[in-house]
C-alpha cells in the first residue's frame, strides 16, 4: 500500500503511524481534495451538544396542582412546613437544591430572567413566604383564622400583604424554627442534586 493519499498526494512515508493515521486523513468530514466551493463543515448536528432544557418552575411561578388544607389539629409551628412539604411533592417545582460543601446556603432559581441565586436559608425561607405562602396558602379551612392572627401578631408573618420583610420576634420565632427544620430536612433528602444543580444552572 503506498504511503501517500490517493485523493491529494499527502506524503505519509516518514510517519510511523501512517496507516492509522492515512485511514483519518481520508475519512475526515472536509475531503483533502475538496472543490472551492465546498462550505466547510465544523460539526454534524448530532455532534452538538443542545443546553439542558430544565422542565422546572421558578419559585415566583411555582403551581400547586392540587390543594389540600391542613388539619385543625395540626400545632401551628408546624403548619407552614405542612404546606412547604406539599408544595414541593410536585418535583417540577423544586427550583432549590444545597450545595454539598454548605450548611447553611442553597442555590435557588427565583425568577426566569435572573440567574441562580445563593441566598442564606433565612433568605430562603422569605422568597418562599413573599412567592408562594401568600399566594397559595389555603385560607378557606377551620382553623385558618386562629392561625392567621398567631402568624402576624407573634410571628410578625401578614399573608395579606404583599411581602413579607422577614423580620420575626427574638423571643420564639416558632414559625422560623419550623420553616429552617423542614427545608434543611428537605434539601438533605431530595436526590439526584448533581443533576438538579445541572438544571438550575442550565436553566432555559
């Protein structure tokens, strides 16, 4: 077999890999001996790599499919982790996922115009109130009066307002305590976070 390209006359005879590599040289995607007016070819479309397209929901647009009310037993520093906890049973919706170096910080896809953010948990815990507590929560149940007056008259919480500030009482912040329990819980548990940060980052 000569050592040279049959197409354009590449000398391969000093090579002492030259049949391996004469094999790429004819079987590459621009041909050596190629017209002038051939386009020349970068990749084929299977060799492009399109952007993770993140079948997520931001936390401002978060959809609770099927809402249910908490039960009138159920003690008040627990109803709002109630309510977190059903909300984000819709994987679609978990929009937040911890890093693993961090104890304390969570990534998390706000809106869809702005990049991910990393926020403290207490941050956190005031997006979700300001983007999806008083938007969604259930207020047509027994007990959603009792519950309203202890959120805004000792917790310092107002669902009837627009945004909450995330200022709470010194002395038992029991609404806090029970947010910081259920998302350090939550974000602890939900797998698959390498491919969920993925997501976020690559969010579309």
């Amino acid at each position: 077999m000569a050592r040279v390209c049959p197409k354009c006359g590449k000398d391969f005879s000093t090579n002492p890999y030259w049949t391996t590599d004469l094999r790429k040289h004819l079987a590459r995607k621009n041909p050596c001996d190629r017209p002038a007016e051939w386009k020349f070819v970068r990749a084929t479309p299977g060799d492009v790599q399109e952007p993770i397209k993140a079948s997520l929901r931001c936390l401002d647009s978060v959809e609770w499919a099927k809402p249910v009310v908490p039960s009138p037993e159920t003690p008040k520093r627990f109803v709002a982790p109630w309510f977190f906890k059903q909300v984000f049973k819709d994987p679609a919706n978990v929009c937040f996922v911890r890093p693993n170096r961090s104890k304390n910080e969570i990534w998390v896809k706000e809106t869809k115009e702005e990049p991910v953010r990393i926020v403290k948990i207490d941050e956190f815990i005031k997006l979700f109130v300001n983007h999806v507590m008083i938007k969604h929560f259930p207020r047509d149940y027994e007990g959603f009066g009792e519950y309203d007056t202890w959120l805004y008259c000792e917790q310092f919480v107002n669902l009837n307002e627009d945004s909450w500030d995330g200022q709470v009482p010194d002395d038992g912040p029991e609404f806090m305590f029970g947010m910081r329990d259920v998302v350090k819980e939550f974000v602890d548990t939900w797998p698959g976070k390498t491919q969920l940060k993925n997501m976020l980052v690559n969010f579309l």
